[in-house]
C-alpha cells in the first residue's frame, strides 16, 4: 500500500484517461439496458483510495478533522433517512450520497497531490481530443445515440448524457487555450472537429460557452495590441473572427443546436396560446424547468422535520406518499442545500470556498494563462447554477477538483 501512496500521482493519471472509456462505457450498458456501470465501481474504489492517501499519506490535521466532521454527517444522514423512510431507501440515499461527496474528497486530494507536483496541461489536450473523437466518430457514421429521447434533435456519441459531455468540453477549453502557442493544421482539424460536435449534439451550454471563451479571448488580444498601438496585428486576429461569425451565421440554421431552440420556442408559444410570459420563458428556455422543480422541492423541505431541515431530506421526497419524487432539481447549490441540509451544505462548500479564496487572492497580474484560468473556474460555477450536475456528478466534478487544485496551488505545466 505504501508504494502505491508514493506513486499516487500516476495512479490518478491513469484514473484520468479512464474517465472518457468509464463515460463511454455507462452510456453503453444503459443504452441497452443495463443498470449496473463499471464506471460507479471504479470511481468508488478510487474515492476509498483517495480517502486512505489523505489519512495515511498527507496526514494534515485540519484535512483529518474534516474528514471525521464528513464521517459524523454520514452517519446522522444514514440515521435520520432510517428513521425517517426506513431501510430500504437507505442504499439509493447513500449512492446518492457518496456521488454527491465525491468531488470534495477528490478536492481534497487533488490539492495535497498538486502542492509539490506539476500537471502538464497536455493530458488535458488529450483528453479532450478523446472525447471529441467518442462523439464524432459515432455521429458521423449515424451510430450515434440520441441527446433527447423525443422532440428534440441531437446525437451526443457513445455518451450517455449530452450535458456532461458539453460540460466537461465546456469548461476544459480555456485551459487548452493556454497550452496553445501556434497554429497549425493539426489544431485547424481539432477545432472543425469541436465546432461540429457542439453544433451537433443539440445543446445550448457547449455552444455559449465556445462564444463566451473565444470572444473573451480576442478582445484581450485586441485590447493588448491598442495598448501596444500594434493595428496591423488587430486585423491578422479579426478577420479570422469574421469569418468565423460569417460562416457559423450560415451553418447554424442547419444544426441541432438551432433546431432545438426552434423547437423550444414554438412548444413555448403553443403552449401559452402565442405569447410567452417572462418568467415562463426564463423557467422553460433558461432553466428548463429547474425552477419548478426548486419550488417543489422547497415546498418538501419546508413540511420536513427541524433534524431534516438541518441534515436534509435526502433524494427520494414525501417517501411512502402518493407524490413521492426521485427528481432532483439540477441546480447544484440548491441540490446540496434541499438533500444535505444547513449542515451538509456548510460541509460540502467550506473547502471549495476556501481555495476559491484563495486563488483570487494569488492572482497578481490578469495575464493570458490567469484570463483563462480564472474564465474556466467562472464557467463551473455558472455552469453548477444553470445545468447543474457539475460539482454533484463524479463525470464532471473529476475536471473541477482538477482545475481547482492546480490552479490553486499554480502547478499547471504550460506546452513548450
């Protein structure tokens, strides 16, 4: 056990390049019906390890206090939901549990991992090439399975879940923006590539969050080049853009992702007879119905007892009812508040607040590498509020924890 601790750094990039085969893997067997996932196996085993390296390995006393406080809230959760719903919701609630928990022990982790090592930012570029290639390959040939089970279009690869994979290319790409230092006919193909498979699995989020990030980037570009009074290099960087916005104004009918905002809208106004209220436009379109489901959800916090209300009322609401629900609301910080209660909710976010504290704190100068760095950091939390599923879901929250602790300990290997 010693040697693997020693070697833990390795042992989690082979963790990492696992992720996409695991994703692939789950969309798969679901997609035929199976249940049961390697992926949440393997993921629950290298939690375990990642608690036993913080115990025995790190041995910070702040992290094993932390820990114990983690371990007494599991506990009382798995207590009050026995009390509460009885024992057979207990293995759902603590699945649920534990996929929720998962990212602050991989937090946790990733920082002591990171404090005296480098990540070398090329892994990530690998990564996300693979990723790409899982949903390109199958889309091209029409193997590819479906982003929506009815009305919508889109086709998401072998994945099982469009927005985790829009999420991850989401939020990985201003990272690989800083690996970047030349144009070449390998990145021209690359970046086809990732037009094509944000266009084309139908979803909002990948799409805004490439307009977001290239758009950020040229104009600190421009607004170094005024500063430089450098004019003849602004145009070498916005004709390019203009092709771009030309071509993407001419594609875009064409794609799922304009498709699927047509189809949104008129479901809208035919529902409303023809005219759409704001706060059902902002519920529907924004948040597909995420508000609704909040207020459901607030509703059974509110009927709940004082220990649940501080504890939380767990996944499944008004159990052994006639409106017993398993939806969760896909909002992340009102997902944690409503199932893990005031103290769970403290619990979950006192690390996260605590590095993200302190990487604004260690942000000196608003150079390209921290523009883009702090430009992915803002995407996750933006992303945890109109998605959803980015700090509670293993698939994702990986890409965070990592982001996080290189960052927050400024261990991130540029390309050469």
């Amino acid at each position: 056990m010693k040697k693997v601790l020693n070697n833990f750094d390795k042992i989690f990039l082979i963790f990492l390049y696992l992720q996409p085969v695991l994703d692939v893997s789950s969309g798969v067997l679901l997609h035929f019906g199976y249940e049961i996932t390697i992926s949440s196996a393997i993921r629950t085993l290298f939690m375990g390890l990642c608690v036993i390296y913080l115990i025995f390995y790190v041995k910070n006393k702040k992290i094993n206090l932390y820990l114990l406080s983690l371990s007494v809230y599991f506990v009382i959760f798995s207590g009050i939901t026995i009390v509460s719903k009885g024992f057979d919701p207990l293995l759902y609630e603590v699945k649920n549990l534990l996929t929720t928990y998962y990212f602050v022990i991989l937090l946790l982790t990733l920082v002591m991992l990171y404090k005296n090592k480098t990540f070398d930012v090329k892994n990530l570029f690998i990564l996300y090439c693979i990723y790409l290639l899982f949903v390109f390959i199958p889309n091209i040939l029409g193997i590819g399975f479906d982003s929506y089970w009815q009305s919508k279009e889109g086709a998401v690869g072998w994945f099982l879940s469009a927005n985790v994979v829009g999420s991850i290319l989401s939020i990985l790409l201003p990272i690989l923006i800083i690996y970047i230092k030349k144009i070449n006919f390998k990145l021209i193909i690359i970046f086809l590539i990732n037009l094509y498979v944000i266009l084309s699995i139908g979803t909002k989020v990948p799409v805004l969050a490439f307009i977001i990030i290239i758009s950020v980037n040229v104009l600190y570009y421009v607004i170094c080049l005024l500063i430089k009074k450098e004019y003849k290099k602004i145009s070498i960087i916005l004709i390019p853009a203009v092709i771009l916005i030309t071509s993407a104004i001419i594609i875009l009918p064409k794609t799922s992702f304009y498709k699927n905002i047509i189809i949104h809208i008129n479901y809208l106004e035919e529902k409303s007879n023809g005219k759409i209220e704001p706060e059902t436009f902002i519920d529907h379109f924004i948040f597909s119905q995420r508000l609704t489901f909040e207020k459901n959800t607030r509703k059974a916090y509110k009927e709940a007892n004082l220990l649940q209300k501080v504890f939380g009322i767990g996944y499944i609401e008004n159990y052994a009812t006639d409106n017993v629900s398993f939806k969760t609301i896909e909002i992340d910080y009102f997902d944690v508040f409503y199932r893990h209660g005031i103290v769970g909710f403290i619990l979950f976010f006192i690390p996260i607040i605590y590095v993200v504290i302190s990487i604004i704190k260690n942000v000196k100068t608003l150079n390209h590498k921290n523009l883009n760095l702090l430009l992915s950091i803002t995407l996750i939390f933006i992303l945890a509020l109109f998605q959803g599923h980015i700090l509670v879901t293993p698939a994702n929250s990986i890409y965070v924890a990592l982001i996080l602790s290189i960052v927050y300990n400024n261990s991130l290997k540029e390309a050469c």
